[in-house]
C-alpha cells in the first residue's frame, strides 16, 4: 500500500488545525458487516474480534547490527541488509502447545536457539509467517525463550525504511518554497498497522503487549533513538546504543531510528509533584535545533517545541499524570506520514520543524495516554486511538484560547466529514485495516470519532466526564482494549447515561441525524414563554439509524443579544417537544457542536402563517466560496421584511436590510466573498417579527 503524508491545514489567528498520519487512497467502501435489528438500539451480542493465539509475548529483546547500512555506499541490495537477533519470552496461554507461529517477512531465518528445551527446535518459514515447532510439548503458563537469528533482506521501504545523504525530498513549505535534500543518511521503522513483522519476527497484533529492549550497534557518528532512557556503549570503531524502557507496549509502538542526530533535553516537572521532573529527548539534526526564523522559512525544533511542557502539563490535569517514564521525539525525513506516536517517542515529519504545526505534536503526545497506557486491541477499535487525539489538539486550544476556539476547531474538522455523503453510510466502528489511516475513510477514523468524544464530554458534562474517564484509563492502564469493554467501563463510571444507546448509534452504526424543525412560542404568563419545538428526522441508509435518539441542545435568540439555551431529549422520528423560556425568540437553532448533525430547515413563528414557506427559495446551495447565490422571494402579503445572516451558533454577522421593500418574485443576491466557508443560516422575518423563514446556507 503506498502512503503518502496528507495534512489537512487551516490557519486562523493563533491556530493552525493539522490532521496528523493521513494517507491517500481511493478505497471508499467499508467492509464493516455490524447491522442493527428491529431499529433497537441495545448493544447486541458481539463476539470478540481479536484473533488470539495461543501465547503471550512477555518479551522481545532485540540486536540489530546497523553498521554496515551506515558505511555502504548505496542502499540498494545487500547495503541495506543488516542482522539481527530477538529474544523472545513467551508464556503459553492453552492446555497445551507443540509450536507458534510468529510473524516475520523480509527476513532470511538463520538459526533458532532455546535454553528451554533439551532439544533445539526446527522452524519452517511459510510467507510472512515463521512457525517453530518444539521438541516437546508445553503446557499452560509454561514459558520459553527463543533467540531468532535473522537477516533482514527486504528490498523496498515497507517497516524498515533506508534513505541516502542528499536525496533531493521536494520543495519546503511556504513561504520559502526551497529545494529540500537529506543533510544526512536516515534508518528508521514505522510499524503502524502491521508492519512491524517487516524488520523483526514478532507477534504483530495490538492486543499483545511486551516488554521491549533494544541494542544498536552503529558507526560512532550515528546516534540511534528508540522507546525509553538512552544509553551508549562506545567502541573503538562503532556505538552501542541501549534502550530498556520500564512498561510494556505493543508491537507498533515499538520503533528505532538512527541517523547523525544531536540530542536535546528538556523537562517537564509532574502536577502532583513538581520535585520529580520527567526527561524529554528530542533528536533532530544540528542545523534543525535553532535558528531566528519561525514563519516556516527555515527548520527550528526549539520554537516548535517550546509548548511541549505545557502540553504534558495540560494533559495530565484532563487524564491523569505522564503515564511513562520519559517522552521526546525523533525529526525524520522523508516520512510519509504526520507523526506517529511510539511509546515515549514520537516520530515526527521534519517538515513540522518549519511552521505551526503545534496542534501535531498536541495529537501524537496526547496518544501517550489514549493509544499507548490505553491501546486499542484491534484495528477495528482504531476509532478510541485516533479520535481521542483528534479531539486532544481541540482540548489544547482550549487550553489557551477558550471553549469557543475548542469549538470551531472541531467544526471544521467535522466539515470534512459533511463534505462526502459517501461516509454517512459507513458506520465508524470495523474499517478495513487498509482504509483506517487513508483519506477518505481517515475521516471516520480521526474526524467523526473525535466529535464522538466531544458529544460525550458535553452530554455528560465535564464535573462527571473527566474524572470517569481518568477512571477508565487507570483501570485499563497498559492494557488493550475492546470498543465492547470501553463501553461497559462506561457503564460502570456513569449509570444514568445511556451507553448502549450511544455507542450502537456513533460506533456500530452510521450517519448522523438530519433535522429539520419548525419552532412556535406562545405568551405563557409575564415574562414565560411557552415554545413548541416540532423536529423531524430524515436521515436514510441501510447502516443509518432510522431514529437517533439523544441528547439535543435548543438555542435561543433574540436581538443577537439575549440568548439561552435548553438541552432536551430526541427520543422519536417526528418529535413534539417543549419549554419554556423569559423572552419572545426572534431565532432558534439546533446546537451543532453538541450534536454532530445537519440542519436542512427551521422555521421560527407565532401563531402566524403569513410568510409562506414554498414560496422562499435560495439557489445554488451549496454554493462555492466567491459565487453569487440568491434568494428568490415569492412573498404577497408583506410590504417589508428583515434579512440577515446568522453563523451555526446563531450569532448575527451580516444585516442584508433593514426593512426590504419587496414585491412578488423579488430576487436578492448575496455575495459569498465577504464570508467564509462553512455553514450559515439567512433569516427572513416579517415586520413584527412574528414569523421567520431560516434557510441553511452552505459555502463550500
């Protein structure tokens, strides 16, 4: 599968959204085969989707001999074959076992040894698959060791990846635009999904965590980065590079890196007690560490990343403490991905040295929670990793700019969502492994799944959300986890949340609720106000539920001034539901940061019919950004009408008129160029304000 790196970038002051580890591909359909019966929104009876064997690693302990790859002159052939020898420690899980199967391609099997029977073991190499058979059976809880000599013969850059000095990469980012070439010969693996059985036999599923050590040997002027604290043996004609870190992590999480690197340390003192500080590695190359530059014209990994402290700071007081013993980050390049978050070290693109690419490292350090202490234990549960981090860069903008700025950093990611129809039809939860990290169904993956954890948060309210959620990744701390088992962990942190209903309608099933509704108020006593709320659903789709039923949050306006809100509940296709408020609404809208939904129409009144609906249009809409579109209005029994422009979150930014003098057939143009892409709503109101048309405007 060719990946290639794919950012999605907005740049507003301040901000700039960054979609990290996306690549591109043409595969749109999922092979999810979930289905709900009788529109029934229990959780149903789902089996495991973990493909167990029947052991469990408890160690890999890994040399590799990376001398030679660094000394030859090309990289192709045998200059890019190195050896290699794991040590693996395992415990048997069954009654009984007579062999194993490991996963292990590109690697040529020289020997297997074991000091755990009286007899060596044979093996046979059967594709990517390594089966040893033992000389005698074991029984359960039993463990065995086994030292696999290896060589590593892979010719393209799939797990283990080899590029030489000078390389020409393609041109930097803007403003510069400049010619880019390796300033240094690069050895790295990047294993995610499955693609650590490239570089090292393993057992290479998400579910089986191990403890990893790792020894590299390479030419004294190569540094080599890997998970945990460094340490260095030095030779006289070459380095050894230790790497021992103190928790277990599955096998994509595991990563070595090697190239002439300068490390720089930083640290982060702990919340709950600042005494103990934790270690921050970062491995960049000499010319990238510093420079006067920070508008993207030249490489500067201290300015990138200044906010690191901050960022663990602001993460431990939303999930707990740093969960690891270290964290710091390796620059590469070329990389085809963002970053990818290996247990305590990041690899990053070394393009985000070079411009505001903060909310990319905000993503992948946030995995050290969600994704690394708590890792999911299929790629079907993926959804848990990648929206959680997708919805971490929102909580770091929080962090400094405010529950709004969190907001519209969500609503544009989930505007890429709302951009393909296709994907209204794929529920999130099953994927194929092929189209998790690839553009488009990466938007169901990091977009929609991480405005799941933001309807979480909001329905069940921050007081309650995060302390049940630090409960969660405590209770599952390095351990991997099933979407099944995160939701009765739910069920458990909070009772009078309806769980299954939440989760077979966002993770099992598709799409999301398309609304429209007619709001009516009526004088209910001094300063009371009665409103009646008719919402209509009109989503379709095999996966789609017919009915959504949730939480929904109701606002209300009046004069762009005065405004409250009423969350309610959305039980049935076609609902009447009612409150009351203290004034009269002139405007009323549906919450979509609340709720991931489309809003094809509301309409606002009092007792009133006069403005006829049929008879108001807007066309083109959508309508791309710079193109005119127009209202056309079909209106006998008003001689004027207000009209203006209201954003998602009902804040009036444009008046078109005051007081327009219209007759029958009147047609209005509004220029898209003085605003921005998105979702806007143009309200038509009578003279008195009594009856209101809203018609959904959607710049593309």
């Amino acid at each position: 599968m060719k990946k290639v790196f794919f950012a999605i970038v907005l740049l507003i002051p301040g901000l700039l959204f960054s979609n990290s580890r996306i690549f591109l591909d043409q595969s749109i359909e999922s092979k999810a085969t979930h289905s709900l019966k009788n529109n029934n929104y229990k959780i149903l009876e789902k089996t495991s989707a973990i493909n167990k064997r029947p052991y469990n690693v408890q160690k890999y302990t890994l040399t590799l001999d990376w001398r030679s790859i660094f000394t030859a002159k090309t990289i192709e052939g045998e200059n890019r074959y190195y050896k290699g020898i794991n040590k693996i420690d395992i415990r048997i899980d069954t009654v009984k076992l007579d062999k194993i199967e490991l996963d292990a391609a590109n690697q040529l099997i020289d020997s297997i040894k074991s000091n755990s029977f009286e007899y060596q073991p044979t093996y046979t190499q059967l594709g990517n698959k390594l089966i040893i058979n033992f000389p005698s059976t074991k029984l359960l809880n039993d463990t065995v060791s086994f030292e696999i000599y290896y060589t590593y013969i892979g010719k393209d850059n799939i797990g283990f990846y080899l590029y030489p000095k000078n390389q020409f990469i393609g041109l930097g980012p803007a403003p510069k635009r400049d010619s880019i070439f390796l300033i240094s010969r690069i050895a790295y693996t990047m294993s995610e999904p499955n693609d650590a059985h490239y570089w090292m036999p393993c057992n290479d599923q998400p579910d089986d965590k191990a403890y990893f050590e790792v020894n590299v040997q390479t030419p004294l002027n190569i540094m080599a980065v890997s998970n945990g604290i460094p340490s260095v043996e030095t030779l006289s004609d070459s380095k050894i590079w230790h790497f021992k870190p103190q928790y277990p992590m599955a096998t994509y999480l595991m990563a070595v890196t090697a190239s002439e690197f300068q490390m720089h340390q930083d640290f982060y003192n702990e919340v709950t007690n600042p005494d103990t500080s934790i270690p921050l590695f970062y491995y960049v190359w000499e010319d990238d560490w510093a420079s006067d530059t920070t508008n993207g014209g030249a490489y500067n990994a201290q300015y990138s990343f200044r906010n690191v402290p901050k960022m663990i700071e602001v993460y431990a007081n939303l999930f707990g403490e740093y969960p690891f013993e270290s964290y710091g980050m390796v620059a590469i390049q070329p990389f085809g991905f963002g970053g990818m978050e290996h247990q305590t070290m990041t690899s990053i693109n070394r393009t985000w040295l070079r411009g505001w690419y903060e909310t990319g490292i905000a993503h992948e350090l946030s995995h050290q929670w969600i994704g690394d202490l708590m890792t999911c234990a299929t790629w079907y549960d993926i959804w848990q990793n990648e929206g959680g981090a997708t919805w971490c860069e929102a909580l770091w903008v929080e962090s400094y700019a405010g529950i709004s700025a969190y907001d519209a950093y969500l609503q544009y990611y989930i505007s890429w969502y709302f951009k393909d129809s296709s994907l209204y039809q794929i529920p999130i939860y099953a994927i194929p492994i092929d189209g998790i990290f690839t553009y488009p169904l990466s938007t169901l993956t990091y977009n929609k799944a991480g405005f799941v954890y933001n309807m979480l948060r909001k329905q069940i309210g921050d007081s309650t959300f995060f302390p049940a959620f630090r409960n969660i990744l405590k209770k599952f701390s390095l351990e991997s986890v099933e979407t099944s088992d995160l939701i009765e962990a739910w069920k458990e942190q909070v009772p009078n949340f309806d769980f299954d209903t939440f989760f077979e309608q966002w993770i099992y099933s598709a799409g999301h609720p398309i609304l429209k509704m007619d709001a009516y108020s009526y004088i209910w006593g001094s300063n009371n106000y009665k409103i009646t709320l008719n919402i209509s659903q009109t989503q379709t789709g095999m996966k789609v539920p017919f009915t959504f039923k949730t939480p929904i949050r109701i606002l209300f306006f009046k004069d762009s001034t005065e405004q409250t809100y009423r969350d309610l509940y959305l039980s049935k296709h076609d609902d009447t539901l009612e409150t009351f408020i203290s004034f009269r609404p002139d405007s009323v809208a549906i919450d979509q940061t609340y709720l991931l939904c489309q809003v094809t129409e509301t309409t606002l009144g009092i007792n009133d019919n006069s403005i006829d609906n049929n008879n108001i249009t807007l066309f083109p809409n959508p309508v791309s950004k710079g193109n005119n579109t127009t209202i056309k209005l079909g209106i006998t029994d008003y001689s004027n009408l207000d009209i203006s422009i209201f954003d998602e979150l009902g804040r009036k930014i444009k008046e078109i008129n005051k007081n327009y003098i219209v007759n029958k057939n009147s047609n209005i143009e509004i220029n898209t160029n003085e605003l921005q892409t998105g979702i806007y709503f143009i309200k038509i109101s009578s003279k008195d304000n009594l009856q209101a048309k809203f018609l959904k405007l959607i710049i593309m």
